[in-house]
C-alpha cells in the first residue's frame, strides 16, 4: 500500500505559476497528475517512468513534470496557467502487481484554480 501526499495548489492568476508537489510512502515506477474540473472527466495532465514523460496536450509547453532522486517525489511545475486549468488535480502513482499487472495509487486532490 502507497499513500501519496500533496501540496502546493492554490489561487493564481492568468499567466502565473504554480510547483504542485508529491510524496509517495512507497517504492513506485510510475508517478504523474491527472486533473478533474466540475463536470468533467479525470483527464492526464503529465506523467513519468524511467525518466521519460508524458503531457496531455492541453499542457504541452507550459508544463514541466520532474522527479527527485529517490524516485519518491514528483514535482508539476505549471506556468502560462490559464482559467481552463482550473482544476482538482490528483497525484497518481504505480507498483507493480503479480505477472504483467500494476496497482494505482491516488491523492487526496489539491485545488488549482486560475482566476481571468
């Protein structure tokens, strides 16, 4: 079992900046953010394996995903934020599981909000 916690959402206006950070308790070889505005479904924001990463398109360019050393704590630097950014983004992590399959871990959510 993984917990994972969050910090560093908040208010900020357009074209600003936000760092969102993650710490999981555990051992993972995948960690990255999704997002779910009102209504909507939880779509990918960024995520990273191995090094390598991956960004919906909607954040390609403004978006930076990074990860620490130890492979416990990622980090979403956001900037050029816009309103449509405004969201609950949640912190996703993965283990393995037996054979070919893998856990999902999620976190409590943290507020971002881009005010016009």
């Amino acid at each position: 079992q993984v917990q994972l916690v969050e910090s560093g959402g908040g208010l900020v206006q357009t074209g600003g900046s936000l760092r969102l950070s993650c710490t999981a308790s555990g051992r993972v070889f995948s960690m990255g953010w999704y997002r779910q505005a009102p209504g909507k479904q939880r779509d990918l924001v960024a995520t990273i394996s191995d090094n390598m990463t991956n960004y919906g398109d909607s954040v390609k360019g403004r978006f930076t995903i990074s990860i620490d050393s130890a492979k416990t704590t990622a980090y979403l630097e956001m900037n050029s934020l816009k309103p449509e950014d405004t969201a609950v983004y949640y912190c996703n992590a993965k283990t393995y599981g037996p054979g070919v399959t893998y856990y999902n871990y999620w976190g409590q959510g943290t507020q971002v909000t881009v005010s016009s």
